[in-house]
C-alpha cells in the first residue's frame, strides 16, 4: 500500500504562494530529516577551518580542537565544550563577525550562558591584541557587570587565546563528533 509521501518527492509548486497542505507537509517531512543532519554538516564545515587564514602556528581547525581539548579537561559543560569546538566556525564566510555566526548556529540548542560567550569572544578577545593596532583593547569593558563577564574572559584566557600551540596534545576531531550530535539533536529552543 502506498501512500502520497511514499510516491512524491517534490512540491506541486514553482512559487511559495501556491502551495497548498500537502506540499507543505511533504517539506516539513524533508525539513525534519535535513535538521537532524545538521551536526554532520557542521563537522564538514569544521574539517574546511584546516585550510583557512594563515599566519599563525596552526590551523583554524587544530585552533579550534585545542580550544575544545581545554575546555573539556577544564571539566565544561558538554555544551561548552562543543561550543568552544565550533566557535570560530564562522571565520570563512563571515571573517569581520565571526563571533555572531557561531553564535547563531548554536542558539536553538544551547542556554544563553554559552551564547553570549561565543557571541561576544571576539570582542574579548581583541584584549590580546587591539592595542597594536592604535586601538582600545578593553573594548571588553562596556560590559563589565555583566552576568556573563567573567565567564568570557575566562572562555578568552583559558582555552581561546591559549590555542595555537602546535606542540599542544589536542584531542582529534572524531572524539568531539558525539558530543556535537548530542547537543545538535537536542530539542531546539528550550531555553525560550
Ligand atoms: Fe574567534
Ligand atoms: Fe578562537
């Protein structure tokens, strides 16, 4: 017995405003199955950080696992963790606010805590670095007071700007993969 999903695989429509039940519960039904991909997909996105910007000692992607290694022998939270994995995911598309697109692709599946730090580390960060440039490095200040203050100067400190170290002993990608399909196969949005 067969029924309309199991012979159809595409919409009836070529414009959004003329479909109807059917076509939207047939991309609902593909839209489910392409969210439960997304941490695959993401990991993907990690293994491309192996081949970006140069200048430093490592790779974006060995910066990006040593970042997550110090996280998790800190003892982070499993959110932490895999938010410190991918907080510089945003470098190649989005390199003057990197910060905000990690913070985006996290958003539905972490608290606000993890959030915030991912979003505002760039701005942290430049604490190491600003003044080289003739500009102010505790940009960081305007939020002092700020519940998540001390925690992303600690994220920045301890595990971020620490990460560039080619002799580091960096836990390899494939260790991390559970734990991103753990926290992106939660039920999104549950902190809202
Ligand atoms: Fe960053
Ligand atoms: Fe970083």
């Amino acid at each position: 017995m067969y029924n309309y999903f199991m012979l159809k695989n595409e919409v009836k429509f070529i414009e959004m405003k003329d479909g109807d039940k059917e076509d939207y519960e047939l991309l609902a039904n593909f839209e489910d199955k392409y969210i439960k991909g997304t941490a695959d997909r993401l990991v993907r996105v990690l293994k491309g950080l192996d081949n970006s910007m140069g200048g430093y000692k490592v790779s974006r992607l060995e910066h990006s696992l040593q970042t997550a290694s110090r996280a998790l022998r800190d003892n982070a939270s499993e959110e932490m963790i895999v938010a410190s994995l991918l907080h510089d995911i945003g470098d190649e598309i989005a390199p003057l606010n990197h910060s905000e697109l990690a913070a985006a692709v996290l958003k539905p599946f972490v608290s606000e805590k993890t959030r915030w730090i991912v979003e505002q580390h760039g701005l942290f960060q430049a604490y190491y670095y600003n003044h080289y440039y003739g500009k102010d490095r505790n940009l960081r200040d305007k939020f002092i007071g700020h519940e998540f203050y001390k925690d992303t100067i600690n994220f920045c400190e301890k595990w971020d700007q620490a990460s560039f170290d080619p002799s580091y002993d960096t836990i390899p990608l494939k260790d991390f993969i559970p734990l991103v399909q753990k926290i992106f196969n939660r039920q999104p949005y549950r902190n809202l």
